[in-house]
C-alpha cells in the first residue's frame, strides 16, 4: 500500500509516518518500481501500535525501547531457562507505565467525583431571583425613592 492509503487506515497524517521513519520508529519501505513507498501490514500494525502507546502515554523514545526489546524477545528461543535481561527491562517499563496510567485513573475519578457534587449542588439548588439582576433591581428602587 502507498504513504497515503498507510496513513488513512492508521488514522495519522501522512507526515505522521514519514516523522516516525526519520526517527526510526518505522522501517524504510521498499520502493515499487515508479518509486513509490510500498507498506505492507506489519508497518500498518507498527504505526498502529505507536499511535496507541502514544495516547496511553508513552514517549516516542520509550515506544523505541518497547520495539527494540520486542524485537530482542523475538528472536528468543523458548522456553527460557533464565529470564535475560532484555525481558526484565520490557517488565519494568511496563510497570512504570502501568502505575502512571493508574495514578491518571485516580485523578480523572476524583476530578468527576467533584464536578458530580458540583452539578448535584448546582442542580439543587432553588434561584428565586437572578442573582445577575439583584444590583440592578436595588439601583432602579434607589431611584424610586429619590425621586419620591
């Protein structure tokens, strides 16, 4: 498939997927014979999972890291004997995310538990008068007076 037809499925601009081949989080495509990039469907799944990782939080540099130690576990043959470092590295950075994800979650629910007591005591309440038209009511009734 071409950049644009790449960037349409994936939902990113086509300088999204140039920007991701300069920083290397994308592999050169092969060329056709005119010239054209030519994406297969690993590079559609690539940027998918980029853009994914990017709306959960992860950096553009972090989302390296996840790639090159996927890439390192791949080429593991299993079952493992021993953990190598490689996947204790993909566990704590997954870790760390999955915490700061957490502590996003913590502070959405409060955020909607004070914006729903916010409404409710909004919603509750009993306006007799505007309080806008208060100041406005007793000038007028000033000036009644005055000129009584």
């Amino acid at each position: 498939m071409r950049i644009g037809e790449l960037a349409r499925h994936a939902a990113v601009n086509i300088q999204t997927i140039r920007f991701y081949e300069r920083r290397g989080l994308l592999p050169a495509p092969s060329r056709n014979s005119s010239g054209y990039r030519s994406y297969e469907k690993s590079d559609l799944d690539r940027v998918t999972f980029i853009r994914r990782n990017q709306e959960l939080g992860f950096s553009l540099e972090e989302i390296r890291q996840i790639l090159d130690l996927h890439r390192a576990v791949a080429a593991m043959t299993f079952p493992l004997r021993h953990k190598p470092s490689e996947l204790s590295a993909i566990i704590a950075l997954g870790r760390e995310r999955l915490e700061t994800i957490r502590q996003k979650v913590r502070t959405l629910r409060a955020m909607g538990l004070r914006l729903g007591s916010i409404l409710h005591q909004l919603e509750a309440a009993t306006v007799v008068t505007c309080p806008a038209s208060t100041p406005t009511r007793k000038a007028a009734n000033k000036k009644l007076q005055k000129t009584s």
